[in-house]
C-alpha cells in the first residue's frame, strides 16, 4: 500500500470532544471520523485494525468449534414480544415501523433470533451442541455516546451462542469459549483479566466479563494481590444482612425523591451525597421475616431500570424515584424476589432475572404496590447492602489483600440457562425421546471497543503504538529520496522485495518532509519503521526502529531480505 494514493486524513489537533487518549488518537491517526453522536465511519487504516481483530477473533471461534453465520440486523418485534423483551429492554433498543406499519428494532443483540433460528431446526440431542457466531453491527441507543470507539451508539461485537442438551454440557461450552477469549485477547497482546460479573445468588461464577486494565476504564475492579480472584463492582454479591436504623425519622420523606426520569450515576451519587464508588447497588428490606423490598441499580444509566413485577398478573410499574432516595437511609422501596411465583418471569432493565435476583416493584399481593409507603404497607426491619466488597474488605477466595483498578469491558461469557429457551420454546428430544429445553449460553467481545482499548494500553506523546497483530500496518517503509532518484528506485526495489515476503507493510513513497513522515508514521504507530536515506543507501544499509521503544538498529540492504524470511 502506498502513502501516495492512500487515504489517511490525519489531524494536528486534538478534536474538541475527545476526551480519553484513544478517541484523540484514533481521529489524528485519521483511523475514524464521527457521522453524528456514537456513530462513526471506520476509515482505511481504521478498518485494517478493526478486521485484524476480528479475524483473530474468528480463528479462535472457530478453533473452539463455533461456528460462523452472519443474522440480520433488523429483527422483528414479535420475537421480542415472545421474550418479553419487546417491553423492558429500555431505551437502547431503537425501535421503528416499516411501510405496512409492523414493529421492527435494530438489534442490540441476537437472542431472540438466534433462538428462533434454531428452534426451528434442531430436533434431537443428537444435533447438540452446537454454537453459531457472527461477526456483526450492532445499534444501542446508549444514552451517552462517548470515548469514540469505546462506547458507540453503532459498534462492532462477535456475539455467540451455544446450546447444550445438558448441565454438563452446558458448562463445558461456557469454559471452551472462556479459554478461547484468553486465547484471542493474548494473541492481541493486551494485558487483560477475567473477573466474576456476577452474584453468586445469580449463578455461581457463570458470568465472567473480560477487563482490558486502563485508568480510562468507566469499569471498577477488585482483585486479590495474592490470588486470581477478581470481580467487577458494579456487581454484587449477598452480604450478610444487617439491622436497619431503628429509628425510621432518617427515612427521607417522599420530597426528597429526586426528579422521576434519566438519571447519570452521578445525579444519583450527588443526589445521595456519596461518591460512586459507594453507590449501593441493591438493599433489600426484610418484613416479618421475609424480603419485600428492595432497591436495584441498574445498568450504566439508572433510567433504563424500569421495574415491573408481574406475579400474580398484575402488572406494577416501578416509578424511578423509588431509585434514588437516600440510600443510606433506608428508604422507602417496593420489591419482591423474582422467584417467588417461579413460572412468573420478571424483568429488570432488559434482563429476565433469574429466580434469586431482587426486583424492586411490590409483591406483597396488597394493593398498595405503587409508592408503597413506610408504616402503611411495610416495615423496614433489616436491610442488606449487596455490594461487593470494600477497599478495606481481604479477598473472600484467599483472605489476601484486594486492589481496585479501572477496566473497560472487552468481553462477557455469560451461562443463560434456560431463560430464552423456555420462552421461545426452544426443545429437543432427548435419548428417551423426552422433550427438553436447550441449555444456553451467549457469549459477546467488542471488536471495535477493542481497537480503542489496545490504545489505552499502548500510546506515548508521539501516537499509537500498537501491538503488531492488529497496528493498520506492521511496518512502514518510509522513503526519504526526495529529488535523489536512486533513493526513489531503491526504496521501490525494497517495498516490492517486502511484498514477494507476505510483509504487511505501507510504503511512505510521498513527496512529503522526511520529519512530516517521520511525525505520522510515529501518530498512526506502525509497530516498525523502516526508513531510506541518501546516506544510508551509499553505505548499504537501511534504519529499522522499533515504534514502542525506540530503539533503532541498521540492517544491511543487502542481506535485508533475511531480517523478514
Ligand atoms: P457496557 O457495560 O460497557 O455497557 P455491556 O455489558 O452492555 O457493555 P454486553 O451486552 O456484555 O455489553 O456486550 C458484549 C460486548 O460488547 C461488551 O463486553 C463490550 O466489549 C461491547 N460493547 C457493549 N456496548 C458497547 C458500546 N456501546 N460500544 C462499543 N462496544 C460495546
Ligand atoms: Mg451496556
Ligand atoms: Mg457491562
Ligand atoms: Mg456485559
């Protein structure tokens, strides 16, 4: 690829809105340019990165025995009606009509599809397991677009699925494709660690996410200095309940309840006067010796958790402000187990909850569900705080001392069970011709993300310094012949020797400065220069530098070959 007919729209400049190193560094580098809010064109040198990680992610699918099919984008409501989730996803599922006036939604994700796809085909656990990945855009609607790449409205996940006919089964898929991302996520050369993203109420650790370590991370970890144990904090886990205040005067009075509606983690943090690495994920309220209420957070954003409980069929809204009062205070909440009716599905957010979740939204069976009143329809007797851990708190797998660092979440494995296949109905027949559901497990990595990520990890003042399994180019050859017509020729000579090797390489054949080249080829981070001078032509030899540390060695021109063979 040359320089001279390639199109790289660098910048000197740090774009306005970019506020993290690799959203900067990704619009100089002319790597992306912004459509409109969280939507980007991907650009030459952009794409070349974006598909170098993906093809590393489909070798390792397809090494673990994935396999690849690529789902529509448009996906129609009654699929998500069937999961419920046509109604709870919230907000980030945009949705629109076609001409004859039919629902239809971009999809964030393809559970339903996927289910749907395959329920209609496999009929016997003889043609389990099975697991189908795809490679694809997805829309979120996110409710605040930002970081460039990092955090798009339009971005580019692998999502996978897999089905099982058992428990075994099932777990054994879950760790083929957990071994696969270590795979995948080390082949890209970042420094990464899986942690628990998930309580241990809500399914042992058979939700792991996949942190890349970077301060810019909006992510909180815990990990044990002296084992592997790591876990994200927006997580939690049961604690042991303690005893609310006796005195109920602390409860904040229904004033206080900040504006019903959107709500940042950091309105909230504000509104409660803590910081957000205080927020308290869910308190759950015991009366009479059973948990009634309870409050959850959710998602990123709280706007999106609208609770419903939909036990005994009655249908209870949730209103937002039940989600920020005081929380310190024991506040006035309205919750229910989801399992207590267990054939009764609940939802937080867009999630079906598992039968041990804590659902804000009453079912008590009274009437008074909505603004359930403190005194009036329940007392606060015991409350427990069901966040993780505290900085102070020893590592509960080893006792060792915890540290908390940032991560950006580049992948999630998550074990489903049986949520989507019950739903959709989605059997086959077993060895005794009895029908079962299938087992699920979904299983997503941000490939764009990823790009972005990679340069959290690896940047200096000069640009990028990618690791060279997924850098736009792995070498540079930067000719500085200028009017010196034997430079000119040379540098061809060696570009084309370049090729013949299978070296991915760009040659800098333009007509520009030697220090203009010099200052791009250092932003867009080529992992190696490779750099043609008059001086070095006559004494025979080329200048290799290593972008990442500097370091510069002289190869012979004639024996140049073999330093790529
Ligand atoms: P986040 O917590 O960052 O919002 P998520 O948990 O909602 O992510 P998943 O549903 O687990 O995301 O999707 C799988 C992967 O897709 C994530 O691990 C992440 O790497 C990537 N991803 C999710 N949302 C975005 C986004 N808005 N922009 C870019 N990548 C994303
Ligand atoms: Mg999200
Ligand atoms: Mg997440
Ligand atoms: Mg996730």
């Amino acid at each position: 690829m040359r320089l001279s007919r390639y199109y790289i729209p660098t910048l000197k400049e740090d774009p306005a809105d970019a506020e993290v190193v690799s959203h900067k560094l990704l619009m100089r580098a002319g790597m992306i340019r912004k459509l409109t809010s969280g939507i980007y064109n991907y650009l030459p040198l952009g794409l070349r990165s974006i598909n170098k990680v993906g093809q590393i992610v489909r070798e390792e699918m397809n090494r673990a025995g994935a396999l690849e099919v690529l789902l529509p984008m448009v996906q129609p409501a009654d699929l998500w009606r069937e999961t419920g989730r046509w109604e709870y996803y919230g907000k980030e599922l945009l949705r629109f009509k076609d001409r004859h006036d039919r629902d239809y939604c971009l999809g964030p994700t393809h559970e339903e599809v996927i289910t749907d796809l395959v329920r209609g085909e496999i009929k016997s656990y003889k043609q389990l397991p099975v697991n189908l990945y795809q490679i694809q855009t997805k829309f979120r609607d996110e409710i605040r677009p930002r970081f460039g790449l990092m955090r798009g409205r339009e971005f580019i996940m692998k999502d996978a699925y897999s089905f099982d006919k058992d428990e075994a089964g099932a777990e054994k898929s879950y760790f083929d494709m957990f071994n696969a991302y270590k795979a995948a996520f080390s082949r890209i050369g970042l420094r990464f660690k899986p942690v628990q993203a998930d309580s241990g109420a809500i399914g042992g650790d058979f939700s792991h996410e996949f942190m890349v370590l970077a301060e810019t991370g909006e992510d909180t970890i815990a990990s044990c200095l002296s084992c592997d144990f790591g876990a994200n904090l927006e997580k939690a886990k049961v604690a042991a309940p303690t005893t609310a205040p006796a005195d109920e005067s602390t409860v904040p009075a229904l004033e206080e309840v900040a504006t019903p509606g959107t709500h940042t983690v950091e309105e909230v943090c504000n509104f409660l006067g803590i910081s957000a690495d205080k927020l308290v994920k869910t308190l759950l309220f015991v009366v009479d010796g059973k948990p009634v209420a309870g409050l959850v957070r959710g998602d990123r954003e709280l706007n999106d958790v609208k609770l419903r409980n939909l036990a005994g069929g009655n249908e209870i809204e949730l209103a937002d402000e039940a989600l920020v009062r005081k929380l310190t205070n024991a506040p006035v909440g309205f919750a229910g187990p989801a399992g207590l009716d267990p054939s009764v599905p609940v939802y937080a957010d867009h999630e079906l909850l598992a039968g041990t979740d804590w659902v804000a939204g009453a079912n008590k069976g009274d009437t008074h569900v909505l603004h359930l009143a403190l005194g009036r329809d329940c007392k606060v007797e015991q409350y427990a705080d069901l966040r993780v851990i505290e900085p102070t708190d020893p590592c509960p797998e080893c006792g060792g001392a915890i540290e908390f660092t940032k991560g950006i979440e580049v992948g999630h494995v998550f074990k489903l069970g049986l949520k989507y296949s019950q739903k959709m109905e989605a059997t086959f027949l077993d060895e005794n011709g009895k029908s079962q559901f299938m087992i699920m497990g979904c299983y997503g990595i941000g490939v764009s993300r990823i790009v972005a990520s990679a340069i959290e990890q690896n940047f200096d003042e000069n640009g990028c310094c990618f690791p060279p399994s997924i850098a736009p180019f792995e070498v540079c050859l930067i000719s500085l012949g200028g009017k010196d017509q034997d430079v000119a020729d040379k540098a061809e000579e060696l570009y084309a020797e370049l090729l013949k090797l299978g070296v991915d390489a760009a040659f800098d054949d333009r007509a520009e400065r030697p220090g203009v080249k010099f200052a791009e080829a250092d932003l867009i981070g080529y992992p190696m220069q490779l750099v043609l001078g008059g001086k070095g032509l006559k004494s025979g030899i080329i200048e290799a530098k290593d972008r990442k540390t500097g370091e510069k060695i002289e190869l012979p021109l004639d024996t140049f070959a073999e330093s790529f063979a």
